[in-house]
C-alpha cells in the first residue's frame, strides 16, 4: 500500500475512535455505556497533559534547552482566548450561526480561539525566548521561571480577566477537541523530530559549540523550537481554560512547569512516547492514590512525592530512555539506520541515542 | 527622607533573611551544581522546629534571651541533620547521573516536605510564641527599628562572619573550596569528599533555619508552605548574585530585599501595584542576567571546545 493511502487510512481511523471515545465520556454514553463524568474529567485532562508533555519535550528534551516555564505560556495561551471567548464570542456565535449552523459555528469560533491562544503564547515565547535563549543551563532553567512568574503577575493586575477573583470562561472543550489536538501535537512534534530542523535540534542538544561548529545557526533553532513550543502549550491552556470554565493564576504557578518537566523526565527525555506516557502516569498517580484506605487517604501527596524520588533514584533515565515505545520495538534488533541519517557509534540515528546527559556531566567535570 | 531610611531598614531586614537563605543555594550549587529545591522548604523546616522547641522546652510561656538563643540553636542544629539526612539519602545515590534528575528528585523532596507537614500539621498558619520583648527604638527623627529587626541584623551579620571564617579560615572549609573547585581532583587529593558534601549541607541547613527563626519572630506566623516563594526569591538572589559565589549570595539577597519593600512603598507613585513586589525580583534577575549573564559577581567561564 502506498504510503499516503496508508497514511490516510490511519488518521481516519484514529478521528473515527476519538469521536466514539468522545462518546463514551460525554453523558449519553455509547450505546448506554459511558464513564462517570469524574473519570471524564481525569482523561480529558491528561490529555492536555500529553500536548503540554509533547510541547515541552521538544524545546528540552530534543534541543537540551532547560525551560521552567511552561506553565507561562500556558497562561497566555488560556487567558488570551478566554478574553476573546467571554467577550466577544457569543456575538460573533450568532452572527455566523446564521449563515452556517450553530454547532458549526461553535466549532469554528473555538477553532479561532484556539488558534489566537497559540498565537499569543507563540508570540510571548518569542519574547522571552529571544533574551533569555544566549543564556546556558540553570541560568536560562532560571530566567525561564522567572518570566513565567512575571506573566502571572501581571495577569493577576489585569482587572479584565478577572485579576485575583478568577475567571469566568464558557466551556467549549470536550474530548473530541483534546484527543484531536493531542493527535496533532504529537504528529507536529514527530514531523520536527524526524526532519532536517529536527537533526539540528538534536545536534544542538548533543554539543551546541559543535552544531555551531557545523554551520548551524543555533539561536535561530533554539529561538525557533521555544517558539513553537510555547505555541502548544498555549493551545494547551485554551484547551485547560475551556474545560474547567474557570480561570485562577494560582493554575500557573511554576509548580505546573514543574509537574511538566516531571512528566518528560519520569517518561524519559527525548522520547515523545515517554513524554505521552509520563504525562498519563502524573495525571493518573494522585488521583489513583485518592482510594489509598482510610486514614492514609491524607498522606496521598506525601506517597505521590515519595514515589516520584523513588522513582528516579531506580530509574534515572526515566521510564522510557530515549527509546520510543511501538510496534518496532520487537524488530528494532536488526534495525538499521537509512539513507545518509547520522550515525552514532551503537549504529543508530543519533536523535535515538542516550542523552548527552552523561556525557555532560564528564566533560563538565573536566572544565571545572 | 523619614519613610526613606524606614523603608530601607524594613528592605535591609528582608533581604537579611533572603541572603542567609540565599547562602545555601549557592554553596550547595558551587559543590554539586544542583539546585537544591528543597533548601526553601529547610527555611520553613527551621521555623516549625523552633515552634515546638519553644513550645516543648516551655520557653513559649514568655520573652527570654535563654530561650531564643536554646529555640535558634536547637533548630539550627535540628535542621542541619535534616539537611544532611536528604543529602545522604536522596542526592547521593543519583550525584552520578544527569542534571534533571537530580533536579527531579530536589523537586520530590521539596513536594515531600512540604506534604509531610501538611498531613501532620494541617495547612493554617500557626502563631510563633514571643521570645523577644518587642519594642521599637526611633532613629533618624520619624524611622522605626524594632527589637526583632536588630535580632535580624546581629545575628545574620554574626552568622556570615563565622560563614566567610570557616571557609577561609579552618581546614573543612579550604576542603569545601577544593571540592567546588574540582571534585574529582579534590578527590584525589586526598579529601573525602562526601563528608565535605554532608558538611555543606549542614551549614547551608543550619542558615536556612536561622533564617526560618528568626523571621518567626520578626513576623510570628508560620505555615508549612512558607518555604516555596521565600526559598524561590533567596535563589533568585544567589543567581543574582553570582550563583556558587558567597558574597554574591549576600549581595543578591540585601537587594532584592531592598527592592522589594520600595516597590511596596513607593511602587503607587509611579504606577506600580504592590502586587508586583512578588514580580520585582524576577525582573531585576532577568534585567541583570541579559547584561551579566553570570550574576553580579559570578565569573566568567571560558567554554573550551
């Protein structure tokens, strides 16, 4: 089967089972079935949790870039749309329900609201990429956070967007729209991973002076995967905004950003499976340990945290590594790698190698 | 010029506090390179224990010299076990692997503490008992100090001495210098690094609960999450300062303070809420960083290829 043919016959697929999963969790259920609306709300938000994962993995798991501020953008991303979705979209709703449909019509102005979220997060990465990506490692981990708190504030001032009451915003966001829009960020950040963009990425990631070296314009990567990584994560917080119809700043404090990067990390970095997976598990953990019995029931946090040091004092590497998890696990054995694809030394690609985190730490030793 | 000098006095306190804490990051930073996120959570760590010294030892029921000094002893020392007891148990066995997970794991302890003590404590805010008589002394017509404020002062002042001393001045400290200079090489050397480690957990935890102490009782109430901003800002100060350098942790911590309280005081005049004083420290770090992107007075590595 040629491969567009094969290619189409999996996206129809994948569009036919979310629309019968969204179906499952909305109240009707599928053919009388369906999950308990807490249940509901539990997968549709790990699977903002994925598109957050997927997005930070990209700027820091594949390009190396330590960023602690994901949850700003996420807050762009949320407010900016809920500013347009409260004020605005009820007329525009009806003006255009007129000339298409209402459900439609719904669906499109969700569809420009989520589209102007990920602009403005864009943009706002941008902004703060451009200063803060010249800086290397816990200054930029640092600087990153920094901004992140300097955008909640200043949300926190503006009066429009409900400032420190909160937000009032109409619920657009079912699972349909958070399955789609989790299918299509991991496809995005697949497609950069696997291309010429992606290549430099990962060189960068591997040893910046000698991606450098090569000819690569390395701000302009940088500059480039934080931009559209921040564009994810914004689309993300329109997602998050949406659904849980309530806006507060305290959603975006950096201790999100941090329950992001756990995610990628418990998930294995550089691995978009392993950040589809560490997402899942974080958003499951805490509320899998609600049923702890009786009095322990209020330690539920105190087992969850326990469990992340666990964790990564028997798994460093995260869950996953590098690798990818999939039906070519069970033939990766004789893999090989094709075409003129950089080669590493264990004959794999070097984009699936191990992390240059070791690497770094020897080196970095030696320069001290 | 009166709101002048009291507000830089109530800065000065501040920044006292975010510059003991501020010494920790740095120390721990210029030994391991990590950031230990769980030192702001020590900070609170320090206070609680304080809180039921005093209670214990029944030094609560009223003021004493006795008793602050048992109560800023005790927790110091207290909490310089806890500090070496997460060193040894969480960061040592993952000081060989990558940066993000030991950032990992600090996050885990830092969520581990602070949950701990939410589940035991619950989460409201208690009062800490009065261990100093307060009483506030006029200066420079209109300006205020208190009786707490020059505790502050004294004792954070005598704490730095005695800091800038044992690494200057005894053999553990020229070890801890060697260690931050090259680990490996200090190894080889002949100085058993681990101990070395543990020790600079435990001075950078006894500070920290200095500090927890003696803000409780510059503004006696504590809860279990008073660690996370608080111990946020005193990193944003060692950062500020030069991360891994000592004065530069002092400097960083002094003006954040500063800054702080004047955006709080003056902030209004030119159009600036209160409500950015959390953002201000943010702003200065990021400002200074895109000039100096090594801190105030960090030094410059040259990257070698």
């Amino acid at each position: 089967m040629p491969t567009l043919v094969k290619r189409l016959v999996a996206a129809l697929i994948i569009v036919l089972l979310l629309i019968a999963m969204n179906q499952f969790m909305s109240e009707e259920g599928l053919f009388g079935f369906g999950v308990p609306p807490y249940y509901a709300l539990v997968i549709v938000l790990a699977g903002i949790n994925v598109i957050l994962a997927v997005s930070l993995n990209l700027i820091t798991g594949f390009t190396g870039q330590f960023s602690i501020g994901h949850a700003g953008f996420m807050a762009v991303g949320a407010y900016t749309s809920a500013y347009l979705t409260v004020y605005y979209a009820q007329d525009w709703e009806s003006s255009l329900g007129v000339m298409i449909g209402a459900s439609l019509a719904h669906a499109m102005i969700f569809l420009l609201a989520i589209l102007v979220g990920a602009l403005a997060a864009a943009l706002a990465g941008l902004i703060v990429g451009i200063p803060s990506l010249r800086l290397r490692g816990d200054y930029l981990a640092i600087v990153t956070l920094g901004f992140a708190e300097i955008i909640r504030i200043v949300i926190l001032n503006i009066d429009q967007v409900g400032g420190a009451i909160g937000f009032r915003v109409p619920g657009y966001t079912n699972f349909l729209w958070v399955g789609s829009f989790a299918v299509i960020t991991i496809v995005i950040v697949y497609n950069i991973v696997h291309s010429d963009i992606g290549r430099a990425l990962v060189s960068i990631r591997e040893d910046e002076l000698a991606a450098e070296a090569m000819g690569i314009n390395t701000t302009r990567y940088k500059v480039l995967s934080f931009v559209i990584s921040s564009a994810l994560a914004g689309m993300a917080g329109v997602l998050f905004g949406h659904y849980t119809q309530f806006l507060s700043t305290n959603d975006f404090q950096f201790i999100r950003s941090f329950e992001i990067i756990i995610m990628i990390v418990l998930g294995g970095m550089g691995s978009l499976t392993g950040a589809v997976f560490g997402a899942i598990v974080i958003t499951l953990l805490p509320e899998l340990l609600r049923k702890l019995p009786g009095d322990f029931s209020q330690y539920r946090l105190v087992v969850y945290s326990a469990l992340l040091i666990i964790i990564m004092l028997t798994r460093p590497q995260g869950i996953l590594g590098t690798r990818e998890f999939g039906l070519s696990w069970l033939k990766r054995a004789q893999r090989r790698p094709e075409g003129n694809a950089p080669v590493g030394d264990k004959g794999v690609p070097i984009a699936e190698q191990a992390p240059p985190s070791e690497i770094d730490r020897s080196k970095e030793a030696e320069n001290r | 010029m009166d709101t002048f000098i009291q507000q830089l006095i109530n800065g000065l306190t501040v920044g006292a506090i975010y510059a003991l804490i501020a010494l920790g990051y740095t120390m721990v930073y210029g030994i391991l390179r990590l950031i230990n996120f769980a030192h702001g959570d020590i900070y609170m760590v320090g206070a609680f224990v304080g809180y039921f010294l005093a209670y214990q030892l029944g030094f609560a029921a009223g003021p004493s010299l006795l008793g602050l000094t048992v109560v800023l002893l005790g927790s110091m020392i207290i909490s310089a076990l806890v500090g070496m007891a997460i060193e040894r148990f969480a960061y040592r066995p993952i000081r060989k692997y990558a940066r993000m997970t030991t950032l990992i794991t600090a996050i885990g302890v830092s969520l581990l503490i602070e949950n701990l003590f939410v589940a035991r404590l619950g989460a409201a805010p208690r009062a800490f008992p009065q261990l100093l008589r307060e009483e506030s002394y006029t200066l420079f017509g209109n300006a205020a100090i208190s009786k707490s404020q020059i505790l502050i002062f004294i004792v954070s002042i005598a704490l730095m001495l005695l800091l800038q001393w044992i690494i200057f001045k005894t053999k553990v400290g020229t070890a801890m210098r060697a260690v931050s200079f090259n680990l490996n090489s200090a190894k080889l050397m002949g100085i058993n690094t681990d101990v070395i480690i543990s020790v600079t957990f435990a001075l950078g935890s006894a500070l920290a609960a200095a500090a927890g102490v003696l803000t409780a009782q510059y503004n006696p109430q504590i809860d279990p999450l008073m660690g996370i901003i608080t111990g946020l800002k005193a990193f944003v100060a060692a950062v500020l300062g030069g991360i891994g350098n000592v004065p530069g942790a002092v400097l960083g911590g002094l003006l954040i303070g500063i800054a702080e309280t004047f955006v709080v005081g003056y902030g209004q005049n030119i159009g600036v809420p209160s409500t950015f004083r959390d953002a201000v420290a943010f702003a200065i770090l990021i400002l200074v960083l895109l000039f100096r992107p090594t801190g105030l007075l960090g030094s410059t590595v040259q990257e070698k290829v």
